[in-house]
C-alpha cells in the first residue's frame, strides 16, 4: 500500500501524519510497527521493513513523525525541547495508533526503532508496559556521549556545505524541518543532561538491543545499559556496521529477528 495522511489529535489540535500499511490484510500476524531515526521518514525506511515483514509473514506499520516525511512540519521557529522523544513516546504514538484502529491492549505491536525512534520505543514501553509486545532497538539511546554530539555537529556542517540538504529533501516536504529540529535540540546545552534510564525498569517486555561496532553516534555502552535495566534483554552487536544495522547488515540483523520473535511471540486474540 502506497503512504496515506492521517488526522491526529496532538497538542490540543490536530496533526497531519504519513503512515504506510504492510500486508494488513494479515488481520491475525504480529503487528510491527517502525520508529524512524532523527532524520527519517517513511520513504527512508526503503524496503527493509517490507522485506523483514515478508520474511516474518506479519504486518507493519511505518509512519513519520511530525516534522519530517509528508506529515505536518515543525512550525516555523519553534525549537524543540529537551523531552520531545517523551512527548512523542506519551502523546502522539498513541494517538496515531487509535486513530488507525490499533487496540494496543487486546493487539500489542511489536516496535522495531532505529536511533530516536529506538529511544521512543523504550520510552513508550516504560510508560505502556502491557500494551507492548516485544521491542527491537537499533542504535537506542539512553543517554547522551560526547561521541553523539560530535556526529551531529559534524552532520550540521555537511547539511550547510556539502549536497546532504538536496539528499534529505528528496524525503521530506519541508527538509529544513526535519533537519534544524533535530541538529538544534541535540546540540542544545540544555539538553545534554537528557537520559532515559530510570525509565528502562519500567519495560516489561523483552527486548533486542542492536548496535554496530562502528557506530559514529554511539557506543556499545548504550545497549549495554538496557541490559542491566531490562533483564529481558538481548543484545546484538555487528561488525562492519554503523548507525544503520538495516542498512549495512540487513540479512544478519533479519536473522536475528526472525529468531528473537519465534522465541517470544504470543498468539494474537482474534
């Protein structure tokens, strides 16, 4: 199915969202549903959630945060505060998921994030315990290193002098949105203080935490701090990989996929 909009209550208003369905037509498979990076969007996702879907026979779900993608942009000159992975995590994944008619609580997705999106699906497992099924995490934070900003900053200098602002705005309506919402509120002073770990204890469903040994925006320490939070967790670290396991290491991390719900998935109520 091609990406559509949805109308989302959000803020006290509405918001427009772009969402994609994977085969729903598998009323009765395990639903996935896809939290993307700091910089993407449904269209950056390219095929590999079609594929691991196809691979897994279950449903998926992509959509773009508001801000990126097809959904509405970031108001003109508002900055993001240091808890906007919370208030996505609390208010709008939520709400998009009712307003398409996902019953968290009789049908609990899985959530497969990757970077933001990965510290957005912990954040909404610690704060939804019993409506999550499981999480796949790829390159999560839990909190921030020197070795994040320095990335960032470097990204900052690439989309002001190199073709990265041409590259992103093949995938987004307004691509200065997505990018300064996210550089601006990550090299924030204020916001090197942000860290999720008191949350982790909350998360009751078990978990895959993936990083690659060449990560430019993390290091190992991150997914090592969900397992000691989270006894139900798993890890995965991959050679010759960086930020984007799907991307640089995508048969083995569907592998591991695969395995890691055969191991733990649950029938889904009719």
């Amino acid at each position: 199915m091609s990406a559509a909009l949805a109308r989302v209550p959000y803020r006290g208003g509405t918001v427009d969202i772009e969402y994609q369905w994977l085969q729903p037509e598998r009323r009765h498979a395990p639903l996935f549903v896809f939290l993307h990076e700091g910089l993407g969007s449904v269209s950056m996702w390219r095929d590999y959630p079609a594929q691991l879907c196809a691979a897994g026979g279950w449903r998926g779900l992509l959509y773009s945060r508001p801000g990126y993608g097809r959904s509405t942009p970031r108001p003109h000159g508002e900055r993001w505060r240091p808890d906007f992975m919370h208030e996505q995590a609390r208010d709008l994944l939520p709400a998009l998921l009712a307003t398409l008619g996902v019953d968290t609580q009789t049908d609990p997705p899985w959530l497969f994030g990757h970077s933001d999106g990965g510290s957005i699906a912990l954040i909404f497992a610690a704060l939804f315990p019993h409506h999550v099924a499981g999480l796949v995490v790829l390159a999560p934070h839990i909190f921030v290193e020197d070795l994040s900003i320095a990335s960032i900053a470097a990204a900052r200098r690439a989309y002001l002098e190199t073709d990265l602002r041409a590259k992103l705005a093949r995938h987004h309506a307004d691509v200065d949105s997505a990018f300064w919402g996210w550089n601006d509120i990550w090299l924030d002073a204020g916001f090197r203080d942000w860290n999720i770990e008191a949350l982790l204890p909350n998360i009751k469903c078990p978990v895959l935490a993936v990083q690659g040994k060449n990560d430019e925006y993390g290091t190992l320490a991150q997914i090592e701090g969900i397992a000691r939070a989270v006894p139900a967790t798993e890890l995965l670290t991959l050679d010759a990989c960086g930020h984007s396991p799907h991307r640089d290491q995508p048969q083995r991390l569907t592998r591991a996929v695969l395995d890691f719900v055969a191991r733990h998935a649950r029938p889904i109520s009719a």
